[in-house]
C-alpha cells in the first residue's frame, strides 16, 4: 500500500500481540519482536483469567489466528531491540535475531523424547525439567521447536547426542549448532513498547521463607502448579513431597506496598489470590485457603468476582500482616507469623503450603528502552514518549482486560506520528 506506514512492536505479550493486530488491522505494516521462542508473555503461563476463570489460550489462540492470517504482520521471536535511532515518523531499529538451533520440516515434537539432555523449565518457573530440544508449550506461536544451544553445546561431542542428531535428521528435524545470531536494521515510523513485567524477586524477602522453606511458593508459581500443562499435571501438591494440599495460606503484598521492595500496589494480586484459591477448592473439596491482606482491593467489575468467590465458607479472609514465614523441620508445615490487625491478636498458624503474592515490577526498571525520548517514573514504568508509545504493564501494573484497552490505544498513538520521512 503507497504511503503504508509500520510500526514496530517490542514485547509479544498480550500488550504487544494487541498493538500489532490493532496497527495491521488499520493498515500498518507491523513488525512485531518477542525475546522468547513463543507469543504469549506471562499471559500464557496462566491457569485461568479472572474474572471468567477461562483458559488464556482462548483469548490467546484468537490473537495468533489474526496475526497468522495478516500478511503485514512479521514476528520475530528470540529476538531483542539493540538500538533505536530517529525522530517520530524516521526510525531505525537494529534487531538482533539469536537462532532457534533446530528446523522442523515435520511440524511434530516426535526427537523431543529422545533428547538426551535435561534443563530446568522456565516455562514451569523451574519447579521441573524440560528437555533440551523441546516446544515451549502446546499451544505456542509459533508452533516450532527450539534448542538450547549452551546446553547442547557442552555434549556435542558425546556418542548419545551424535546419535540422536541422526534419529532427528531421519524424522525430518535438523539440529545446527553452528547457527548464528544475525542483526537486521529496519526503517519504521513509530514504536510500541510493550516489554511488560517480571514477578518481583521473592528471594529478597528475606522474612518471608521462599527459597528456605520448601513449601512456600510465589503467585506465579501457583498458576503453573494448577495448569494440566504444569509441572504436577494440575495437581496442587507439595513440592516438599507431593502430599496433597489441604490447608493453603496467601500471604497478601508480599513485596508491595513496602517501600523497601515495591512501593506501589500492583492492582491485580488479590484478585489472582481470589482466583487460586478456587483452583484449590475446584481440586480438593475438602481443603480450605486462608488468605491473609492488609486492603484487599477489588475494583471496579471485579468486585462480583470478589463476591462470588468469598461465598465459599471455606475461603477465609483475614486482615493480617504476615511477618515472618518458617518450616516445621520435620514436617515440612508451613508456620506463619504476623498480626490479625482487626483484633490485635497476635497470628501464629500451620498450613500445608502458602503462595507469596508477589507484585509485577516492570522489565523497563532494569532494562530501559535504547531509544531517545522515553521518560520513566519512580519505579520504572514508562510515563511518555513521542514516538516510543508505552503500552500495558510496560507503563503501570493492569489486568488483562487493561491491557487490552491500553495496546489498542497505543496502536492508535502510532497511527498518528506523521513527522519525519
Ligand atoms: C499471579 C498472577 C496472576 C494473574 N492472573 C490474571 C488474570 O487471571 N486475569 C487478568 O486479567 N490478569 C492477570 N494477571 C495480570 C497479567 O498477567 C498481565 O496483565 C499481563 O501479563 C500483561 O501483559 P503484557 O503484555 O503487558 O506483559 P507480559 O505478559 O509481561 O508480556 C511482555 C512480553 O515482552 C517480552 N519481552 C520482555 N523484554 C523484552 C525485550 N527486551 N525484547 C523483546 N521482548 C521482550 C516478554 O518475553 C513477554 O513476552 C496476573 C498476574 C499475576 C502476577
């Protein structure tokens, strides 16, 4: 199309995916670059959505179709953003492609079994293993496998790994460990940032037992726990030893609202709190879930979601500061220690398991956007830019609905910029 403008579109998460389909959709060429081997961002480890508590492979598989079907789209994937130089309207962007190490001519994950070599899965935020060759997830985008060239590389020399190079080749899957990044240079008009967030670093809560206590897990840990596709195939156990949950702790802003961590509210973790404590119900009728908060916040239509889960008499809610977090060292039980702010009391209870409701810090707090123009607040979100559009939790902590709404209004931002070539 004359005159066609395009966008580029950093961060294939639910934020970008909607950005991209929204820009091409309005007749942008748009390309579109994701760090990991697969679209989806942090949306597709969910279990469910709130508040609907349907699978995010529905909202997903939706995005994939529009983009798969839009011939202006172009995703990268392994790829990375190095450098942005221009002005709104004349941009250009270095983009660094790493290689995927494998092409699959048979589209089927068949040499993934026979791969001899064992990594921990990112995808499962490492509570199992994955192979070293392998599909990210069922239903990813693409749908191609991808190696992991570092550990691959340390038995390229071993007769198991030669063999089973030749098993793949025979399938049609071809194994390249010489692959090469490559960097390409293109010409855009505008830019969408949409990098999104990381769980804040549960390690760093020193009181909180996550890394010292083995039953005690994050948020985002949880919704992989749940996840037929999860590390225990859906079933809410102990990682200590696989015993089934019966008695489950929420420890509310783990992290938030504290100006040693993060000091603001990420607006999404009682709800994602509500929401798993109706996977353990949904798993184990018997079992109860404690949830322990300081405010808890349910706003706007999510309130009839806060309403419908707390029906459950089994579902408790206690205004309590939880301060301290240790383990029965024989039983593996989880102690937690704090204040029932209502009454004063002080709270020392056992549980089976408890989940750290971590906050969303924004990946823009550690790695800034290499472009001109962007300013940041406090804590790393972006506030503005010309020209470099911000676009869901890249800019402030939301739910995916938000998200929604906010890509599509930075797609919007990106139509507009008409200054430049
Ligand atoms: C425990 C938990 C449960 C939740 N449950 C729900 C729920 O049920 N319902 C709901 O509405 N919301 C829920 N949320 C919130 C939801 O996860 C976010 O709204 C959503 O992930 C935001 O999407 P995003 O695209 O902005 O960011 P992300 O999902 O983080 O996507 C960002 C993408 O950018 C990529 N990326 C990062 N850096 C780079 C780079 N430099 N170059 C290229 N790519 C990069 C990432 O790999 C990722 O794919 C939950 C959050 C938590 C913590």
């Amino acid at each position: 199309m004359a005159g066609q403008k395009t966008v580029l579109v950093v961060g294939g998460g639910i934020s970008g995916i909607t950005a991209a389909v929204e820009a091409a959709e309005a007749g942008c060429k748009v390309i579109l670059v994701e760090r990991l081997p697969y679209l989806g961002g942090r949306v597709a480890q969910l279990n469910k959505y709130f508040p609907k508590l349907c699978p995010p492979t529905c909202g997903l598989e939706i995005n994939f179709r529009r983009i798969r079907r839009n011939p202006d789209i172009t995703v990268y994937t392994l790829a990375e953003v190095e450098r942005i130089a221009g002005k709104p309207g004349a941009y250009t962007a270095s983009i660094k492609i790493s290689p995927r190490y494998v092409e699959d001519h048979t589209a089927t994950s068949k040499c993934v079994e026979d791969c001899p070599v064992e990594i921990p899965n990112d995808f499962n935020y490492g509570m199992d293993k994955t192979k070293a060759v392998s599909l990210p997830y069922e239903m990813a985008y693409p749908m191609n496998l991808v190696a992991n060239g570092d550990a691959l590389n340390k038995v390229k020399d071993t007769p198991g790994f030669k063999s089973f190079v030749e098993s793949c080749t025979k399938k049609g899957i071809r194994i390249d460990l010489e692959a090469k990044a490559e960097t390409i240079d293109v010409e855009v008009d505008s830019v969408v940032w949409a990098t999104g967030w990381r769980p804040y670093d549960a390690t760093k809560l020193e009181k909180l037992g996550f890394g010292t206590c083995a039953n005690v897990i994050t948020n985002v840990m949880m919704e992989r726990l749940a996840a037929a596709n999860g590390p225990t195939r859906g079933e809410i156990v102990r990682p200590s030893d696989g015993k089934k949950v019966n008695n489950l702790a929420f420890v509310q802003c783990a992290g938030s609202r504290d100006r040693n961590h993060l000091p603001y509210c990420s607006s999404i973790c009682c709800l994602a709190s509500l929401k798993q404590a109706t996977y353990l119900r949904d798993y184990n009728p018997e079992a109860q879930a404690q949830i322990f908060y300081i405010d808890l916040r349910a706003h706007g239509r999510f309130e009839f979601f806060f309403d419908r889960v707390t029906k459950d008499d089994k579902i408790i809610l206690t205004k309590g500061k939880i301060v301290n977090v240790t383990e029965d060292p024989v039983t593996k039980d989880v102690i937690l220690e704090g204040e029932d702010i209502l009454s004063g009391q002080k709270i020392r209870r056992t549980f089976d398991m408890a989940v750290l409701a971590t906050g969303m810090q924004p990946n823009t707090s550690v790695e800034k956007i290499p472009g001109p123009g962007v300013t940041y607040d406090d804590f790393g979100f972006v506030v503005s830019a010309t020209g470099i559009h911000g676009a869901g939790v890249t800019k402030r902590p939301m739910d995916v609905g938000t998200c929604l709404q906010d890509a599509t209004g930075a797609a919007l931002k990106a139509l507009q910029d008409t200054v430049g070539r």
